[in-house]
C-alpha cells in the first residue's frame, strides 16, 4: 500500500495532491475520498492533454512563417486527420473503460490480456488505415477544396501526416491503457519526451538549421512523426516492464479472436462516436474553404487554439470515465454519479474561465500566430464565438463520458449523430451560403451545437441509462 493509500482516508493537502498526482503512484482510484481521486486523475491527464496540443501550436507557430498556403496545408490536413483521431479516441475509449472495469475487479491479468487484443487490433488498423491514405493524400487535399498552390507545397506534409496514422493511434491507445490502470503520470510524462523531440526538431527541418535539410511545410510532420514514434517505443517497453497494477507478461501475448471481436465491437460504437463527433470539422472546414485560402488559414489558427483550450478539458473528462469505469467495477454507482457532477463542476469553472480569457484577449492571441489581416479577422471571429459554445460544451463532454466510462458507447453516439449532422452541418452550410453571415454563419452552428450537446446529454445521463451498460 502506497503513502497515498494509508493517508486515503483522511485529509492531504494541496502540495501532497500535487506531488502524488505527477509522482504517478499507480491506485485503485475507487479506493479514495473521491476529492481526491479526482485530483490525482485529473491532474496529470489535463497536463497530458495540454501537452498534446502543444503539438498543435508549435507546428503552427512554425508553418505561419511560411504564409498562408503553408497554414491551410496543415488546416485541411489537420481536418483529414480528425478521422484518424476519432478512431484512436474510440479505441482508447473503450480500453479505458475495459482496463479501469478490470482494475476496478481486482483483476490485473485480465486487463493485461484484454490490453494485448487491444494493441493488436490497433495495429492493424494502423496498417490497413496508413497505406492507402499515404498514396491518396494529395487527391483527398484536393477533396477538401486545396488549390493549386497549396498542392504543391502541401502534398508531401499530407502524405507524412496521413500515411503514419498508425503511430497516433498506438500512442493514444496505449496512454488509455496506463490512464485505466491508474497510471495517468506516467502518460502526461511520456508526452513530455514527444514534445520536446518535436520542439526542438520544428525549426531545425522547417528552416534547415545547421546540418538538418531544409523541408519547409513539411518539416513539422517529419518532427512530429519522430516526437511520437520514440514515445511509441518506450510505451511498449514500459508495459513489458509493467507495474504495481499491470504487466503485460509472456502468458499474455496471445491472440483471442473472442476477446479481440469483443473489444472491436465495443471500440467500433466509440470510433463511430468521435467519428461523427471529429468527422464534423472534416464538413466544416470543407464549407470554410468556399471562402478562399486566407478563410482557410484564419479558421486553422482558432482551430489550433480551440484546441489547446479544449484538450485538458478532453483530459478531465477522460478522468470522470476512469472514475467511472473503476466505480462501475467496485459496484458503486453512487460515487460514479458524484464523479461526474463533480469533474462537471471542475471543468465548467475551468473551461468557462479560460474561455473567457480567450474572448477578452483574442485579437493579440491570434496576432502571434498570423500577421494576415484577412486570415486574422476570421480568426478573432472564429475563436470567439468557439469560446461562448464552451460554456455548455464544459458539462455537456463530462455527461458523455458517464456512458463511454460505463461502457455504452451507442447513446453518445447518437446524440452526435442528431447534434452535429443533422443539425449543425446542415444549418452551416444554410447560414453561409444562404445568409448575410457569410463565414459567420458556420461558427454560429457551432455555438448552437454546443448548446443542443448539453440538453441532450444532460437528459439522457438524468434519465440513468448509463448505469446499464456492461463491458
């Protein structure tokens, strides 16, 4: 039993949260004052999810350099790569969810096993996913409303992006395995390495500082690719290495076409959740690109920032189903309930404060990203109205992960299906092309989704179907 666990009970204090939280005492988070679980959860995987968007920003900050063209290259080929993270987020959902029910039984060999069917099926559709989109890059660019300039200089990055889809969907599945284990620290760490590979790496193949080549646009995904490739690497040795809670040992490495079918089946109502969730930027920004390269590059810049602003949020709510997972698991549904009003309360004073700093600074936040009056002007637009939606964004993406954390993926998948496609695409394109709004109108979709998300999930988590769900 950690220090941690012998003091669970009682009070700890803010410096003792903070030291265990980045620590990465792995626990039974079912075990403890659920304050404190919550801290400890949270804590790391909000810094993770910080960490990934880092990505984000810093390839931005380095493209915008380049003009333009150079920030709508990675804007449409971002907005492909939604899928792709979709997928990821799918898979990790559901071996989240798999892992926490196990740890939550007790039962580490299970989650062990259940682990390796994971990754394995992982890999494959790493596999069958990352070839065809490498050859096909250039024509889906082109798909999403590419012009020629932005072909030419842009195809490559695309090509790189896409085709090594594999590793982000390993390095999310496998950080999902530690966070349902109980091991959020070690995650938000190895982010820490990926980072700051790719930190260092961005201006040296953007530029070709000293001995490095000089890509241009496609430097940032060459840095990325080795930031995330080496974090890849030392996940699977540190799952071999195992820990406390789990270790995935030779007994472990087979296949069950069962158990693999099984979590398919669960990670396929997730991947097809985050598909309709993810996939809706993908309608968006192809109804942004009506409006020229500069729209382009003004609705990337917000984008990213969004995106820094949403991810810890991602990273809290990711807590709430491990908390949830693991308190479905030890049968008590009265802490699962409190998880979620608890990180629900968490995030909307974090996300609604930070948002509201976004707003009142947005005009200099999106001049240190790009000096183009046009691009800047959709820009200021695009991430203020972002940041309005945020408020109901902030409860409503903590009411959903009560059902993936619980194992029922299908019910946030339909009120992705009716928020997003049937409502929100189609009332872009409306208020766009049909309007006065012009660009406009697409950013007032958004915010009337975020407010429909928070009346549909909100009702259907007071209606208790969550706490039906079995994995």
């Amino acid at each position: 039993m950690s220090s941690l666990e012998q003091e669970s009970a009682g009070h700890l204090s803010i410096k003792q949260l903070l030291k265990e939280a980045l620590a990465g005492t792995q626990v039974n988070y079912a075990a403890y004052n659920l304050n404190q679980a919550i801290a400890l959860l949270a804590i790391p995987m909000m810094l993770e999810m910080a960490l990934e968007s880092i990505f984000g920003l810093t390839d931005i900050f380095w493209v915008s350099k380049l003009g333009p063209n150079a920030i709508a290259t990675v804007g449409l080929t971002e907005s492909l790569l939604t899928i792709i993270f979709a997928i990821s987020s799918g898979l990790a959902t559901a071996v989240t969810a798999m892992v926490a029910r196990r740890i939550g039984e007790n039962n580490g060999d299970k989650a062990a096993a259940d682990a390796v069917q994971a990754i394995a099926v992982s890999i494959a559709v790493g596999a069958v996913l990352g070839a065809p989109l490498f050859f096909l890059a250039p024509k889906l660019l082109a798909l999403m409303g590419a012009t020629d300039p932005i072909l030419q200089i842009g195809s490559t990055y695309a090509r790189v992006a896409l085709g090594t889809s594999g590793v982000i969907i390993l390095l999310s599945l496998n950080n999902a395995i530690f966070r349902g284990s109980g091991d959020a620290a070690f995650a938000m760490r190895l982010l820490w390495i990926a980072n700051i590979i790719n930190l260092v790496l961005d201006p040296l193949l953007v530029f070709g500082i000293g001995p490095f080549p000089k890509l241009g646009v496609t430097g940032p995904a060459i840095a990325t690719l080795i930031g995330r490739g080496a974090a890849v690497a030392y996940q699977f040795y540190r799952l071999g290495r195992g820990s406390e809670r789990l270790r995935i040992k030779a007994k472990h490495l087979h296949l069950n076409v069962a158990e693999m079918w099984s979590f398919l089946r669960i990670s396929g109502g997730g991947a097809l959740q985050f598909v309709l969730e993810q996939g809706r930027w993908l309608a968006l920004v192809r109804i942004v690109s009506l409006f020229g390269a500069t729209a382009i590059a003004g609705y990337t810049v917000a984008f990213r920032l969004l995106g820094f602003l949403l991810l810890p949020t991602f990273g809290l709510s990711n807590a709430a189903a491990t908390l949830v997972g693991q308190s479905v698991g030890a049968k008590d549904m009265d802490r699962a309930r409190s998880s979620i009003w608890r990180t629900g309360i968490v995030n909307f004073v974090f996300l609604g404060g930070s948002s509201l700093v976004f707003i009142l600074a947005a005009h200099p936040l999106i001049s240190f990203f790009s000096n183009d009056p046009g691009a800047t002007a959709t820009a200021v637009s695009a991430l203020r109205v972002f940041c309005y939606g945020n408020f109901f964004f902030a409860f409503a993406v903590i009411f959903l992960q009560a059902f993936n954390g619980s194992g029922d993926t299908f019910t946030p998948t339909l009120l992705n299906l009716v928020g997003f496609w049937i409502i929100e695409i189609p009332l872009a394109w409306f208020l766009s092309v049909h309007t006065s709004f012009k660009i406009n109108g697409v950013f007032f979709a958004i915010l009337v989704a975020q407010v429909l998300a928070l009346l549909l999930s909100g009702g259907f988590f007071l209606s208790g179907r969550w706490q039906k769900a079995r994995v």
